[in-house]
C-alpha cells in the first residue's frame, strides 16, 4: 500500500521503515463465528474501481501481458497501463473481480495485501533491474488461474523468483494472505537488490508461505509475521529455493551459529516502529486479551498526558506477538468490520483523546472539543501540536474488504466480498457475491481529479471530509443512517441468500440475476445515502448558525 520512506539510524546501518497503510486479518474456519474462512483488507491501492472481469479463452501458445499501472486510478477503466514483458497464457481464465489489488475470483479463492518492510540491500524499484512482477499483477494471474489457495501460493512463488519481484507501492516487500474454502495461507516475499538479471539464473525473489491453523487467527500490519520455518512439514511451509541461503551469502545468517534462523529478523528491519507494533497490541489485545500480560495501553482519564508522555511507552519487541493465536471467543465479520473501524478507541493512540483538544466546560473543568477528530489533518496536528497515531481506519484510504468464503453452499453464494470505499470509519460494507455479474457504476466511477456525483467513493469521501466542521456531532449524525442500513443488510443475509439457493436450484444464471441485481441496488443506496447526507451536514452546519 501506499507509504513514505522514513530514514533511520540504528546503530551504524540505515534501515529502511515504511509508514504503510494496509492491515489484514486472516480466521481460519474453526474459529469463525459461522464456521466460514474470513480474510480482509483495509486502505487497498488508490484505484478503488471494482469491476467484473469474465472468464476467457485463448488460443494455446497466447502469452498474457505483465502490467505496470494496474493500480493507477487516472488511466481508463480497463487499461492496466505500460506492459513491461510477457508470461504464457492459460486456454482459459477464470472470472474475477478487478481493483487496485484484486481479492476473489468466482470459486471464491480470495487474496488480501500488506505492503511490509524489507533491508535496504533487498530494495529494487523499477528501472534498477530487469524485474517485472508486482504483486498485484500476481494477484490477477493468480485470480484467473486457481481454486486453491495452496497452489495460488505455489505459482505467485514461482511467478516472483522467474521474473523478479518488483515492488509497486514505495520499495517494500509484499505479504499476501491467501485462502480458499479450506485452508489459509500467509505469503511474504522480498527482493534481491538492484541489478538482478533472469539470464543470470538466480531466483528473482526470495519468499516463504505458512498455512495458518483452522483454528487460528492472525493479523499483518505491514510488517512480517512469519519466524521459524521448517521446510520439510511441506503441509504448513512452502519456500523459494534460496530462502535461506540468500541470507547465508549476504552475511545476515550463520548456520554454525547454533541458533535459529527466524524469517522475520532475518529479511525484515530488526527494530520494528510503532505504526505496526500498536495494530499488533491492538489485535492480539482484542482477541486474546489473556494470552500474555501485553503492554499497558489503556486510556487513563485522570492522566490525559499518558499517550504522549516521552520515555512513558515503551516499544516491545516483536518477538512476544505469535504468528498467529487461537481467540478467545470465536469471530464474526461483524468483529472484523469493527476492527478495521477502529481509531484506538480507549487506548493512548486514540487522538480525539489528545489533552489538546481539551476546552473550558464553563464550569471550572475541560471537555473535549466537538472538534475532536481521530483524522486530524497534518496542519491542524502541527497547529495543536497532536501526536500522530496510525488508526486502523484511513481518512486518506481508498477501498477496503472483509471476504467471507463458505464452503456448504455454492460458489456463486457462499463467497461474499463485504466491500467499503474511501473511509471504513464512515462507509457502509455492502455484499457483492462471488456470483454476481456486474458491479453498479458508482462502485466503478472514480477519477481523483474530478469529483462526480455518479461516484460512490467521492460522496463518502466529500462526507469525510465534512466532517471536520464538528467531527463528534457529524461521525453520530453519518452512525445514525448509517448503522440501520448496515443492519438490515446483515439480518436479511440469511433470507436473500434462501431465496439465492432456491433459484440456483432452478437456475445459477438465476441466482446470479438475483444477487448481482440485490447487491447493486444496496451500492446504489449508499452512493445516495451520502448525497443526502452531504445536503444534511452542510445545511445543519453551516456557518450562518452558532
């Protein structure tokens, strides 16, 4: 995902940190409130545009086209940009949904993306090498190619070591979580450095896969998760042939060392940064609050300055977070979605709780401020002096998705891509269904030089930003149409996907009829819902009043 390449010193080496902005959740079905795989995604690439690309034949020997610019929301709506080179093509692909990083195709493969941090002596950006695969055009391939996750792992591996990983989002590696209705997998790979050549016949990349237990959670905030492998438990590991070695010849790993070689600190910076460490404490907090006795992070009312106190927080190391925890009470989409909503709510890193936004109640004591926002703008931190914490939710996010995969009903039914646009703080989720046909135009309409009010992003968006006027009377008045809407959806899921069956039964083009049309309806409201909700806050909160 996007992000801004800080420097810093550690020691005597520089060490690259990227500020990203993409956090994934991954529930393997065990532990799943409804016995379903979840993955999600939040603040995916700018092109928010979602749209059907159908399965397609082609003749044998075709070659399919590697893209530079899938993610670019100011080319045309099905043009991926300059081709950079050619793999061979299938007879035929499979539908998919296409965004800046695609998720689901139609059997319900799904695919979310972190963009995490690697050694600077890993780093090519394009045109420092022959490298032409990003991750989001694998992802495509992948899409159109594969049922199972496990071999969806497998070739986006061999796609990366033969045509040499090339980062897309800054200069940072890659981790993928990917899953089926079986199995869950997280992905990471890195790159080998300026200079890299397929004729030379090393690998392009080095990369390394886990399966996540059924019964299982886990969460990747733009930093590795992944330690010790173990190559020959070939059920729960797969790696790139140098996984290891390229390590060994780079001096970072001695095998006489006697000690483990652990993935994580091998390839990624060794000092994490807060930006992943706090969604860390923050997931396994939520979910396993008794696993171990985590870092005191807790909002303390009597003592407003505790989040921004110097020397008071301490950052741990990555070493007590696990790959991944069983939770301690199972999880639904519904504590997905509220996870990506989060602001740190309750916690030192809630910045609507920073002792600046503190005003006069008129009775002697303080109250916060209506203006109070978790999304404060870089001027108006560096004018009230507001600590920056990264939330979950992005004011400057694109798109974002919760994937629901079933594995007791049809594919056409029982993949649901619970999707939000712009700000997971404000927007609805809506379903679109692994089936369905199309997706309505104002979830595809989007230009981030033109607003367009046929555009589902730029009214949530224009709403965002709005808010700023008097964010806590503002959040509660967008909550109150909001929530209702949302609710609705989740109560009738079980009865419109009833009535799905029953026509799949009959007919799966019926089916598909049937939910393309009820999902694009529900898209249609909320584009909308946020004109009228435009209209409201600007006539509620005009500055005509008091």
């Amino acid at each position: 995902m996007k992000r801004v390449t800080l420097l810093l010193l550690i020691g005597l080496t520089f060490t690259y940190i990227p500020a990203n902005s993409c956090t994934i959740i991954a529930v393997g079905k065990k532990v799943s409130a409804d016995g379903s795989t979840i993955i999600s995604h939040t603040d995916t690439g700018p092109d928010s545009r979602i749209f059907v690309v159908p399965s397609q034949t082609f003749k044998t020997g075709s070659l399919a086209p590697v893209y530079w610019g899938i993610q670019d929301p100011s080319l045309p709506l099905h043009n991926d940009g300059e081709i950079l080179g050619y793999i061979p093509q299938v007879e035929k692909t499979y539908k998919y949904f296409q965004s800046a990083y695609s998720h689901v195709n139609e059997y319900q493969l799904g695919i979310a993306e972190s963009t995490t941090s690697q050694r600077p002596e890993l780093i090519c950006v394009k045109g420092e090498g022959k490298q032409i695969m990003t991750i989001e055009q694998a992802q495509i391939f992948a899409l159109q190619r594969y049922k199972k996750a496990r071999d969806a792992v497998k070739f986006i591996g061999d796609l990366m070591t033969k045509y040499g990983f090339l980062p897309s989002s800054g200069d940072g590696s890659e981790t993928l979580v990917v899953a089926d209705k079986e199995e869950v997998w997280v992905f990471e790979v890195f790159g080998v450095g300026k200079g890299w050549d397929p004729k030379s016949g090393k690998p392009g990349a080095i990369w390394a896969a886990q399966r996540l237990p059924e019964d299982q959670a886990t969460m990747i905030p733009n930093w590795s998760i992944i330690k010790e492998i173990n190559p020959e438990d070939k059920e729960n590991f797969m790696v790139s042939e140098n996984y290891m070695q390229e390590a060994i010849d780079r001096g970072w790993y001695d095998p006489k060392s006697g000690k483990p070689f652990i993935w994580q600190e091998v390839y990624a910076p060794k000092c994490a940064v807060e930006f992943a460490t706090s969604r860390f404490w923050l997931f396994y907090h939520t979910f396993a609050p008794n696993l171990e006795q985590w870092p005191d992070r807790k909002y303390d009312s009597s003592n407003p300055y505790k989040g921004i106190q110097p020397y008071f927080q301490y950052v741990e190391p990555l070493s007590i977070y696990p790959f991944s925890i069983k939770p301690e009470k199972k999880i639904s989409v519904q504590d997905v979605i509220a996870f990506q909503r989060s602001t740190f709510e309750g916690t030192i890193y809630d910045m609507t709780n920073d002792p600046n936004w503190l005003v006069p109640d008129g009775k002697g004591g303080y109250v916060k401020s209506p203006l109070a926002t978790p999304f404060p703008s870089s001027d108006l931190r560096k004018l009230l002096k507001i600590t920056y914490r990264r939330p979950v939710a992005r004011h400057r996010g694109h798109y974002g998705m919760v994937l629901q995969i079933r594995d007791w009903l049809p594919d056409e039914i029982g993949g649901v891509y619970w999707v939000y646009l712009d700000n997971p703080y404000f927007s609805p989720y809506v379903p679109i269904y692994a089936g369905n046909l199309l997706v309505h135009e104002s979830y595809k309409t989007y230009d981030p030089n033109r607003y367009d009010e046929k555009s589902a992003r730029w009214a949530i968006d224009f709403v965002d930003n709005l808010a700023s006027l008097k964010f806590q009377e503002i959040a509660k008045d967008v909550q109150a149409v909001r929530d209702p809407f949302e609710a609705k959806i989740f109560e009738q899921q079980a009865k419109i996907e009833e009535e799905a069956l029953k026509l799949y039964k009959k007919s799966p083009k019926r089916a598909q009829d049937y939910l393309t049309n009820y999902s694009n309806g529900l898209m249609a409201e909320v584009t909308q819902m946020f004109l009228d909700l435009r209209n409201q806050i600007i006539t509620k909160y005009t500055n005509n009043h008091e």
